[in-house]
C-alpha cells in the first residue's frame, strides 16, 4: 500500500533533435604562398591562438628588403633637395634667381616627402602580409579536417582546415504544434546527448516563426555555452520543456490506476476493504500518475495487486504486501 502525498509536478514535453556548432571556423589561407608546416593533426584539441600552420616568408623578405632600399634611396634624394632648396632662398634673397625656380625646388622636395611616405606604407603592408604566414587557431576546439599538407601552394582562399568547438552549441528541438502557443522564449528545458552522461539545463532562447513544413512541429532553440565534454555538433540531443509546474499534485504509482467498466480506478483501503474509487487521472510521468478527483491526500490506496481486487474486497496487510481473502483462501 501507499498513502496519496501532495507534490511539486512538472508539466513537460519532450522532444529529440540535433545539436549544431555555432563556432566551428574554416581556417584559410589570407595570402598565397607554400604551406612550410602543419602542426597539428585530425582530431588533435587546439586552443584560441595556438599556432596551426606556417606558411613561406621568403618572398615578403625579399620584398622587404627592395622597399628598404626604395626607402633609403628616396631619403638620400630628399636630403639633396633640402640642400638644394636652402641654396635657392639664399639666392632668391640676394636676387640672383628668381622666387619661381625657389618654388620648383621645394614642389620637388614635396614629391620627395610623398615618395618616402608611400615607400614605408608598401613596408607595413608588407610586414603585414609576412605575419600572415603564421596561421593561430581562432578558437578553441578540435582538428575536424585537415585540407592541406606541408609543401602544398595555396591561393587566398584556400581552406586549410576545419576547427570544431564546443563553446557555443544550438539545440533544435522539434515540438509537435499543437503545443507551440505554450512554447516561449525563458522557458527552462533539460539537455541531454548520447555521447556525453552530463545533463545541461538552459532556456529556450527563440523559435523558428514558421512551422516545419511536411513534419508539422515547431523548431525550438536553445543555446548551450561551454558544453561538458563529449557534447558534439551534429550529435543527437534529447529536450525536456517544462511548460509549468503543479506546486501541490496528488501522485500515485501507475501500477495503483486499474481500468474497470467504470472507468479509472483506485483502491482505497479503510478497516480492511478495499474500495473502488472512480478518479480522473492528468500529468503521467517517471512511473507516477496524477489524480485530479476521486480521492483525497493521505488516503491509502493499493499499489501491488489492485488489478485482482474488486469493490469492498477483504485485505489483509502481510509483509507489506496486500493480499485479498479470495487469494488466501485458494493457498
């Protein structure tokens, strides 16, 4: 036997979908140039901004070096224009040349100023486009792919492999419409995936506006941050909403509601009978079934064996079992 108990009760739904990374980068190249090493392998972890790949640098030296030496030329040009315009205003004032042939000289030495400013760009674009080479994972995760191997030539573009992080997933859960208008964003839903034994909880944090069309449900979505390992894209996931909760529900073991011609039914044990009780029965779930009418809190009823028992049937409480007299009589 048991005796009814009020209890918290969750109404919930649940749904099976499919987990998505939401950072999973493609690593590619920004310049073109040989791959010179690789440094880490399919399915090897990496962390944001470890070093992945390294490509050739030899052509940016090498234009490195004409752009210093552009450099140093036009520096050497620009202070023999400086001494040039000097002579020219020393002339201009004793009038031996005219301001005209004063104002060429200092445009030359402007074209000069110019001239140098564009030579040590092209350096820091060049600088730029060396660092390049170095190729640092943008996020933390696993080697899903890797595309490229030491000695290959990629162009700007070129993928050289796939990074999968566990940061940020997306759960998308399909829930049947009858049940949409119940589903809200901030609702609480429980996460679960065959690859890892590690439940999260979190909340749904939008849905799809438009109905899924040939399955008919609603796409339901929450996102999970930091996922514990063994959480991975593509996997399946299995989700809990808990549309509301039932602060005090009158519980009892599925076992206990038997079906008669009368309909749903409890046995209630008082002074060693048990009496059929007609409840109306709501939320099932974890083995329990809730009562809405029929009986009232704390009452006893059978658990083991009332699918035997009919009404005012004489029991006898052994051993914390319940046998009916009809039975004893037949050992």
């Amino acid at each position: 036997m048991t005796q009814i108990k009020n209890q918290a009760v969750e109404n919930t739904e649940e749904a099976v979908g499919t987990l998505e990374g939401l950072t999973n980068p493609t690593v590619s190249a920004e310049i073109a140039a040989r791959v010179i090493k690789i440094h880490v392998n399919t399915g090897e972890a990496v962390k944001q901004g470890q070093l992945i790949a390294t490509l050739d640098a030899s052509d940016f030296g090498m234009q490195r070096n004409e752009a210093q030496a552009e450099v140093a030329r036009i520096e050497a040009q620009l202070a023999n224009q400086a001494k040039t315009v000097a002579r020219s205003q020393a002339l201009v004032t004793k009038k031996f040349i005219s301001q005209n042939a004063v104002d060429n000289d200092i445009a030359q030495q402007n074209v000069l100023k110019e001239q140098l400013t564009g030579a040590k760009a092209r350096i820091s674009t060049i600088n730029h486009s060396s660092s390049k080479t170095k190729l640092y994972a943008p996020a933390s995760g696993n080697v899903e792919k890797k595309l490229v191997d030491d000695g290959e030539y990629v162009r700007v573009g070129d993928p050289i492999m796939l990074i999968v992080s566990r940061q940020r997933l997306r759960a998308h859960l399909p829930f049947p419409e009858h049940i949409g208008a119940q589903l809200i964003p901030g609702l609480k839903v429980r996460l679960s995936t065959p690859t890892s034994d590690k439940t999260v909880e979190v909340v749904i944090h939008d849905l799809k506006p438009m109905i899924v069309e040939g399955s008919r449900t609603v796409d339901v979505i929450a996102d999970i941050l930091n996922a514990p390992i063994g959480w991975q894209p593509g996997a399946s996931v299995t989700g809990v909403v808990v549309l509301d909760t039932e602060p005090a529900a009158n519980m009892v073991q599925e076992q206990s509601v038997v079906l008669r011609p009368a309909g749903e039914v409890v046995y209630v044990v008082r002074d060693g009978k048990a009496f059929q009780a007609i409840v109306k029965t709501g939320l099932r779930q974890n083995g329990l079934v809730e009562i809405l009418s029929g009986v009232n809190a704390n009452d006893t009823i059978v658990v083991d064996g009332a699918g035997f028992l009919t009404d005012a049937a004489l029991v006898k409480v052994s051993d914390g079992k319940i046998h009916s007299q009809a039975n004893k009589a037949k050992e």
